[in-house]
C-alpha cells in the first residue's frame, strides 16, 4: 500500500495540511461482484481506509473475505484516484485499484489490476472499469455501469442499477461460455444513528449458482479524523 501513498505526497503538496483520513467497516450478507457471489453466498466482512489529500487526490485500502471454494479466503486491495467536480455539476473520478487474494501458496495467481472512470450528474452514475488481465488469466475484461439514485425522503433513497461485464478474449476467460452477462440492482438506503443501511435485490442474466438472484443487505458505519 505504501507504493500507492508516497507518490500521492509528493503530488498532493501543501494541500496535505488539508488531509483526512476515514475507515469504513461493513456487514454484507452476501459479498456481491458485480451481482456474482464472491463468498458463496455467505456473509462477508468488509474493513476499508482511506486518506484524502484535501484537493482531489485519495488512496485507500479494502478488504473482504471470499470463499472461491480452493482456499482463497481473502481479497485485499489497494488504488489511487483523482476526483473533482466541474462548474455544471459533472463529477470525475478516475484512478487505478491492485486485486490481490491470499489463503493459499498460489493465490496471488489471481491478482489483476484494473482501471476506472466515474462520472456523476444529477443522481446518476456512469462507471467503467477496465482490466486487461482480469482474476490474472491474460484476458481483457471491462464493466460498463449505470446507476440512478433516487431521493425518496429525508433519509431514504432508492438505487437502481445495471452493468454489463465483457470478457475481450473468451478463450482465456468467459462467462458461461459467453463473453458477457448482465447484472441489475434495486437498493433501499438509509441512515440510522451513524449507521448507513442497505437492503434489496439483486440479478444477473447467469444460470450457475453464482449469478443467482440475491437479497443483500448491507450495515456500514465510518469514522473519519
């Protein structure tokens, strides 16, 4: 993670007095990747830190436990990003995350880096994540997501999503022997004494058992200094 950080310093400048930091502990009860089940559909614990340098830069860390059912227990990641938000309102945040996994000798054969662009406007999000050795097979792989939320109450919202995940080389990685797939979501959101709730439903165009149709919810509380 350290590798991340100190190039992040040395662009921040004088603009590191401004720094913050923030940690973030979730309850899933189910670790969903892109609407695939990631702990075999078992509940998941999931820390993350951040530190934002106070003029668009940030670096973190996250982690969950995942079962791929060879002993992989465990999926650490580290990124780096800029994000700033234009005059009409237009939000861009682009930067670059490391997937790494332990639990075994040969679990890091699965780690993969991966590229990101998010915009948002007006309650929508645009997302795109590219990979090109995705879970580390060789293979290009991107992730091409809208969401809206929308403002139900002072303290409700109502998320609803869609993604479509595309494998760029189906002889090296695929899904169900097609080279892409589609997930969808609706989430309920909404805080409660500091903590931040979701539930709902999610689904995905796969037929094995780890695109099946899912309830999730989600209990996230975070700390910042």
């Amino acid at each position: 993670m350290h590798k991340f950080i100190l190039p992040l310093l040395l662009l921040s400048g004088n603009a590191v007095a401004d720094s913050s930091w923030s940690f973030t502990l979730t309850g899933a009860s189910n670790y969903l990747f892109n609407g695939v089940s990631q702990t075999d559909k078992n509940p998941a614990l999931q820390p993350g830190l951040n530190w934002d340098a106070g003029n668009g830069f940030y670096a973190g860390s996250w982690a969950s436990n995942v079962d791929f059912g060879e002993g992989t227990k465990l999926e650490w990641d580290a990124y780096i990003g800029y994000y700033t938000e234009l005059a009409n309102g237009l939000g861009i945040d682009a930067g670059f995350a490391q997937y790494t996994y332990h639990g075994m000798s040969n679990s890091n054969k699965l780690n993969f880096p991966e590229l990101y662009l998010k915009l948002t406007h007006s309650g929508f999000n645009l997302n795109l994540w590219y990979s090109y050795d995705y879970f580390g097979f060789g293979g290009g792989h991107y992730v091409i997501m809208l969401n809206k939320t929308i403002t139900l109450s002072d303290n409700w919202s109502l998320l609803l999503g869609v993604d479509r995940s595309t494998s760029t080389d189906t002889d090296k990685y695929n899904w169900e022997g097609d080279s892409s797939f589609e997930h969808w979501q609706l989430m309920l959101q909404t805080q409660y004494r500091g903590l931040d709730i979701a539930f709902g439903y999610h689904d995905t165009s796969l037929q094995d058992r780890w695109g099946n149709a899912a309830l999730l919810l989600t209990v996230s509380k975070t700390f910042s200094w």
